[in-house]
C-alpha cells in the first residue's frame, strides 16, 4: 500500500519512548517545509483546514470532501506522515465510518475523532460533549472503517476543560476498551491532571495545546505522551506575512523593495524545482 510507510512511521512515535512536536501543515508547501526542517510527521488541525479551505473560523463549516481533498493535495506533494483532526467525523457514527474511509484513501498517516458536539447545538453558546455511548460508538465505526490496519486511529476527548477530568478518564478508558490505538486530551490544565490520565489509562497519550507546566518534553515523555501539539503559528505568521506584502504593495511600495520574502533557493527547494526540470528533460527532450 502506498501510504502505508507513513502510517507505521506514526506508529514507531507513538511505540517509542520520546515526545516529539508535530509540524503544523495545512497545504502543499507548508508540509514540504515541514518535511525539510525534519518534522517527524504534520498535523492537520480542524481550525487550519477551515482557514486554508475557507477563510472561515472555527465554526464547523467545512466538509469532509474538502478536507480529504486537502490531505490528498498534502500526501501528493511530500511523504510526511500526517495526523488529521477529523473532528467529530461529519456527523453520527455512519458519518464517522465515511471519514474514515476517505481520509484513508486521501493518504493521512493516522486521524483523531472527538466527543464534541458539533455543529453546536442551537441556543447553546458552550461547548458540549455527545453521550459516553454515543462516543464509544463513533470509536467503533471509526475502526469498523478502516480497511489498513496501519492506519492511526486516535479517540479524543475534550472534557476535561467542558465537563471535568473525572468524566475524560471515564470516557477515556471506554474509547480504549474499543480497540483505538491512541487517545488525544485537549485541556488538560496541570501535571496532577495529566498524571491521573496516566495511571488510569495504558494508551500513548496526545496533548492538544497545554499550559507552560507541561511543556517539558522530557516530563512528557515520561508521562506517556508521544505527541505534544504546539499550536498553530505557520499560518498565522504565514497570513501577517501576506497581509504586510499587500499593504506594501497597496501603499505603493515597489516589488523590489518589499522586505521578508523567501530566497529563489528556497522557492526553488519548496516547489521540487530541480526534480521537475530533470523529469522535463527526460520525458519532454528538453536540455537540462
């Protein structure tokens, strides 16, 4: 299977015994980048797919098609294994079933499914959580669809900063009772809490965003967690970097003046520029 040495790259970290930082990638250029600064692997977040399909905030808006469609952009452009934050799957655990299916075939190296409630529920300013059974039912149809048994499939929870960290360690085991191979915890707020995750639980563990106390690598190592996230910086920098140079430019600044743009050698890095020419010559006739 093509994609497949990806996904048992993804698997080797999360067997490991380190923590390592994902790249943060939502496009063909970005996860070029991240592979040549030596990223272990990408992540996909949700909130960078509706920025980089959309323009859109975090609001749920975009769909399954376009986010399979952006992972399959990425898996053509760089073999960089990538976890998708496939959020809640798109819908019930049928929906679940189909993202999974798609996302596969689309080339990511492993996917995370969560217990939000989403859309968010009319009148409802709040987030909110799906029923324990509800959860463990998405888990079940996430793995009933996959048919590569090395795809990642992780079972997040964002309870511990919607309900408490005693509902996300009960939620927790019940999505590692269905057979996932991770489980990925957003607002964990202390080392006691992220502790009480451990000795309850025996899968690696993900961290999705932390407070300054967890971000020793070492001390998270130590905890279980195999993959910390450290936000999503590239495409802010990457939208104050283009907002500036149209300023500029509106403002009358001349293309020759205009300040922090890449090198031709990094341009050429970014875009395979030296194997495209060499693939010219040998099925076009051209000269090298």
């Amino acid at each position: 299977m093509a994609f497949r040495s990806r996904r048992e790259k993804l698997r080797s970290i999360l067997s490991g015994t380190a923590c390592v930082h994902p790249g943060s990638v939502y496009d063909a250029i970005s996860i070029r980048i991240a592979e040549d600064l030596g990223f272990p692997l990408g992540m996909f977040g949700g909130s960078v797919a509706s920025l980089a399909v959309l323009g859109d905030p975090d609001v749920t808006l975009i769909t399954l098609t376009e986010l399979a469609e952006q992972m399959r952009r990425m898996s053509r452009a760089a073999a960089l294994p990538v976890l998708v934050d496939a959020d809640h799957g798109y819908g019930n655990a049928l929906n679940v079933r189909r993202t999974v299916q798609e996302l596969e075939t689309a080339g990511a190296a492993g996917l995370t499914i969560e217990d939000t409630l989403l859309p968010a529920a009319f009148g409802e300013a709040k987030a909110q959580l799906i029923s324990l059974e509800e959860g463990v039912g998405k888990m079940k149809a996430a793995l009933d669809g996959r048919s590569d048994p090395t795809l990642v499939i992780m079972g997040r929870t964002g309870a511990a900063s919607i309900t408490s960290i005693e509902d996300a360690i009960r939620r927790a085991r019940a999505y590692e009772a269905t057979g996932v191979d991770a489980l990925f915890f957003t607002g964990i707020k202390s080392r006691a809490e992220l502790e009480s995750i451990v000795s309850a639980t025996r899968l690696p563990i993900v961290l999705g965003g932390a407070p300054d106390e967890l971000n020793a690598i070492d001390y998270l190592a130590s905890q279980r967690v195999r993959i910390a996230l450290q936000g999503h910086a590239p495409i802010a920098a990457a939208t104050q970097a283009v907002y500036d140079v149209q300023k500029a430019l509106r403002e009358g600044t001349a293309p020759k003046a205009l300040k922090g743009l890449p090198s031709a050698e990094l341009t050429n890095r970014v875009t395979r520029e030296a194997e495209v020419k060499a693939r010219s010559a040998d099925l076009l006739g051209l000269k090298k």
